[in-house]
C-alpha cells in the first residue's frame, strides 16, 4: 500500500470508501482484512469489528477473522499489499 511509503492519511481514507462500496457488490477476504486494519488504526474499533463480523460469516475458518483476532499482526507480508 502506498501509504507504508509516504504516511498519506488521504491515501486510508480513499482506501477505506472503495473498499466499503466495493464489499457492497464483492466478497473478497483481502480487502476484508486491509478495510479492517485501516479502519482500526484510524480509530473505528466497533465499524472494525462489524467488518469483521461480516467477513467471519463468509471466511468461517480464517483465523484472521476471529475476535480475538489482532489484525496487525496476523498479516502476512502478501496480505499487506
């Protein structure tokens, strides 16, 4: 992601609404997760944790998406980008 280069929170923010519009017509378990990351580093924990809710139904074997689950550190470097 661009923003590990540069820190641009605007780059978050544009991030944050395409993945919310595109998870309205697509199921895809990596945008789940970087729309989860964002969304808790910039201070959403309960809309975070909708996301995740959401993507446990549809991922129910992804340990990424169990409560306990801290995104930040299950992410592989893959998953990141």
């Amino acid at each position: 992601m661009a923003y590990n280069q540069t820190g641009d929170k605007h780059l978050l923010q544009s991030y944050s609404q395409w993945a919310q519009s595109y998870l309205l017509r697509r199921i895809d378990k990596n945008v789940y997760v970087s729309l989860i990351t964002i969304l808790q580093h910039q201070g959403y924990p309960e809309k975070a944790q909708r996301y995740r809710h959401e993507a446990a139904v549809f991922f129910p074997t992804d340990v990424r998406f169990t409560p306990s689950t801290d995104m930040t550190t299950t992410l592989s470097s893959k998953d990141r980008r």
